[in-house]
C-alpha cells in the first residue's frame, strides 16, 4: 500500500537505503539463525518475510523487522527440547497472539512497560548471546544452560592456548579476534572515509577471505545441496504434536517479540520525530508475518533496531526500503547461496558476540538508581538473572510480576496526618486511597472521633489516587457526621 504521492527522489533515497540494510541484514539473518540452533535458510526466510510481508502492512514505514537476537535465546530452547518443528507450531501460535492483540487494540499498552523489565530483558539476552556464542567463535559446542556458558567462559579462553586439544580453537579464535577487531575498527572509522558499508559486511568478507585464503581447518556454514531443504516443516505433522506447552511458548514468544518490535517502533520515532507510528497496525503486520514465518517454518520475527536504525541513518524514506531489502534477499538466496559455505562460523558468532555486548546496558544500573531508586534496580537484576538461570519467559514474567508488587506498593503508599488543634479534629490525607487502606484509615478516624465532640476537618486533596470504594467511605462519614465535618477533595 504504497501512497501515491510518493516521488521518484523518494525512490532513489529508498533504493539505496535498501542496499545497505540488506547488507546489515545478511549477515544478522545467518548469525541469529546460528545462535537459534537452526539451518541457515530458516533465518533468510524470516528475513524475507520481515521485509516482504510486513513491510507491506507496516504501522511503521521506516521500521524493519526480521529474525532478532532478542528472540534467538527462546528459538535456540524451543528447538533443543522439541525440534525444528516445534519452532514453527511456536511462531504460528505468536502470530495468531500478536493478530489477536491488534484485533483488541492493545498495541498501545506496551508503551506503559516498566523500563527496568526492558532494559533486564535486552541486558539478560545480550548476556545470554554473548556467553554462548563466545564458545561459538571458538569451535566449541554451547551448552544449553546460560550460566554453564558464562561459568565456563574462562575455561574456553584458556583452551586455546592448550596444547592438548586442536589447533582449531586457536585459529577459529583468531578469526574470531579479527572478526571483533574489523567491526570496532570500521565502526570508528566509517564517518572519516564516508563509505556507506555496514561494519558486520566488512568483517565477514575480511574473515572469511583470511579462513579460506589460509586454508584453516576450522567450522564453516554447513549447506545443503538444495538450501530450500532447510525448510523441512510439515504443517499437518505439526498440529498433530501440538500441545499446552508449546502454546503457552507460542504465547510467550508473542509477547517478548510484540514487546521488543513495539520499542523498536518507539526508538524509531525518537530518532525521527516527524515519523509517527501505528501501534496497532505495526502488531497486525508482525501477527501476519510471524503467522505466514510459523506456516512455512521460519524464525519469528520482530522489529529490529540495528536494521531500522540503518535504514534512517542512509537515507530511507518510506516502507519501500524495507521491502526492497527482502527482495535482495530474495535475489541472494536464489543467486549467491554458494558463497554462504566459504563463511567461518567463527566470524558470524564474532558478530553475535559484539551484538550481545552491546545488548548489556552498564549504565543501567546508575540511572535506574539515581532516577528511579533502588526497587528498580532490584527488577532490574532480578529479571537478568532469572532470565539467564531460568529462561527467557520465565525471567520476563518474574520482571513483570516484580513490576506489579511495586506498583501496588506505590499506590497504597498511604499516610494519614491527625491533629487536635483548638478544638477541630483536622486529617490529612497522602499518597494513593484505595479499598485496601480503607480498614487503617476508618480504625485511625474511629479512634481520633471517639471522644471527640466537635467540628472534623478531612482534607483529601492532596491524595494522588482515590478508588470508588474510598470516595464511598468519605461521603458516607460526611453523612454520619453531618454539618459539623468539612470534607475537602480533588
């Protein structure tokens, strides 16, 4: 649905735009595909429909979406415990959730998350990517536990310079060092030589013409001879092996990818404040797109800030940008598959490793304490570590629930002031009045009238919140005490 005003100069800002996230996107699709446990064409299809499919029915024109690596963690143990369809049954099911949500309007409630529960959820996923894809780069085998992955993280560093295993380890970490080396090195260097090439497509193409010019014997990209045979899921088989539990995964995995494309959406309006987003449209597009990923088995998909973020920063200026990158991976995939088997694994989890780094805010923790105090630090670290000790769901709900305690605690932060002053009972009322801090407030008031005989002044006005059942209580104790009570609210 592309507006018919739209200019040939549009086009031309649009085209080139494409290009580069193309290039940004590549590279992304195979890593998170790696980190998933998945074949590499599981995460080029995602990727495709990211910006086919969704970039046609985009609430949000300048955002794009495909496979993430805030999704890779829940993909990666959906697919270890279950199977590669398993993941399909699971994406469908976050499809259908995500549609529902547009079809009920809530899009514009995940605008009210609790910033702690985001920022722990990227910060526990980038640590989560970083530690399992640090033995990656290495030619190790991650394990499927978060903290093993960390706890074992010295072990592995110390493994390369061991004698005793191969000389594989020491190689894949040196393309993997170079890989780093290349994406912080361009990263500084690119608005001096003013070349619009992603960071992520130079390392790759240094790494890999070093692994193969050199002829190491490290992992490369496994292929197979019909790279479409990585799309081996049978619909009908899967809903046979449906189940509560990969519903209630489907769920989840809704919810993580609405939340982390919807903050893509509000990023992407912060950056170009003259971009206003549909919340609601944005929540269909992604329903239909991780639907249709679910039905031809892809990886979920989200919106993703790394590839929005480049779309703004060269030049694109409407969905066309978007949907032109999944045609050039849609070229790529029919065209150049080939050049995937000359690819280090080494250099791609490289890439996942600095993505997970970046993922984790440090500044986190002294924002959250200077701005909101300490509860939000706790929710903070509490949802990191239960994500990483848990799983991602499980760590998500924990944050969340966290975030409602605190709430509620706010809002029965309740203080009640009474005085005896010249003969008038005067109350002062703070904070928010709710049902649940009506018994203290109707004990304190009994005690204060009991021997008191004359007037009452009750001032609410400075209560924040004030619930129906406590604007009941007050009229109805201005009633019994009649003319001689003065009651004051908002």
């Amino acid at each position: 649905m592309l507006n018919t005003e739209y200019k040939k100069d549009d086009f031309l800002h649009d085209f080139l735009a494409s290009l580069v996230v193309f290039l940004v996107a590549l590279p992304l699709c195979l890593g998170i595909a790696l980190a998933s446990g998945v074949p590499p064409i599981v995460g080029l299809m995602a990727g495709i429909i990211g910006g086919l499919v969704v970039g046609s029915f985009t609430g949000s024109p300048l955002q794009v979406s495909g496979p993430a690596a805030g999704l890779a963690v829940m993909v990666f143990e959906v697919v270890d415990a279950h199977g590669l369809e398993a993941m399909a049954i699971v994406c469908f099911v976050a499809g259908i959730f995500q549609l529902l949500g547009a079809f009920l309007k809530l899009g514009n409630l995940f605008k009210a998350v609790s910033p702690a529960v985001v920022k722990g959820m990227l910060s526990g996923i980038g640590l989560l990517i970083f530690a399992s894809q640090f033995h990656v780069m290495l030619d190790h085998k991650p394990s499927s536990s978060g903290v093993e992955n960390l706890t074992t993280i010295p072990q592995a560093f110390l493994d390369i310079f061991s004698t005793k295993l191969p000389v594989q380890h020491e190689h894949a970490a040196t393309i993997g060092l170079i890989t780093l080396l290349c994406l912080v090195g361009w990263n500084t260097i690119r608005e001096k030589v003013k070349l619009p090439v992603p960071a992520p497509l130079i390392a790759i193409i240094v790494s890999a013409a070093i692994a193969n010019f050199a002829g190491l014997g490290i992992n490369f990209i496994s292929i197979p001879d019909n790279l479409l045979d990585g799309l081996s899921f049978n619909l009908w088989e899967g809903i046979q092996n449906i189940n509560a539990e990969l519903i209630f995964a489907g769920i989840g995995m809704g919810l993580v990818a609405t939340t982390e494309t919807l903050l893509c959406v509000t990023a992407v309006d912060t950056i170009k404040p003259d971009h206003k987003s549909n919340y609601n449209q944005e929540l269909m597009a992604q329903g239909i797109g991780n639907t249709l990923a679910g039905l031809v088995g892809a990886m979920p998909i989200t919106g993703v800030i790394v590839r929005s973020s480049a779309n703004l920063e060269f030049g694109g200026r409407t969905r066309v940008s978007t949907i032109l990158h999944g045609a050039w991976l849609v070229l790529f995939l029919f065209l150049f598959s080939n050049i995937l088997a000359y690819i280090p694994t080494s250099a791609l989890a490289a890439i996942l490793v600095y993505t997970g780094y970046k993922l984790f805010d440090f500044k986190a923790f002294k924002k959250f304490n200077t701005e909101f105090g300490k509860s939000e630090v706790l929710i903070y670290l509490v949802t990191i570590v239960s994500i990483i000790s848990i799983n991602l769901l499980y760590g998500v709900m924990i944050g969340y629930a966290l975030s409602l305690v605190q709430l509620i605690y706010r809002l029965n932060d309740f203080q009640i002031e009474v005085e005896n002053k010249e003969g008038v009972l005067k109350v002062n009322l703070h904070g928010a009045m709710t049902f649940l801090t009506l018994p203290g407030l109707s004990k304190r008031i009994d005690e204060s009238l009991e021997d008191h005989q004359g007037d009452v002044h009750l001032d609410a006005s400075k209560v924040s919140f004030m619930d129906s059942a406590s604007h009941e209580y007050l009229d109805v104790l201005h009633k019994n005490i009649g003319d001689k009570m003065k009651l004051e609210k908002k």
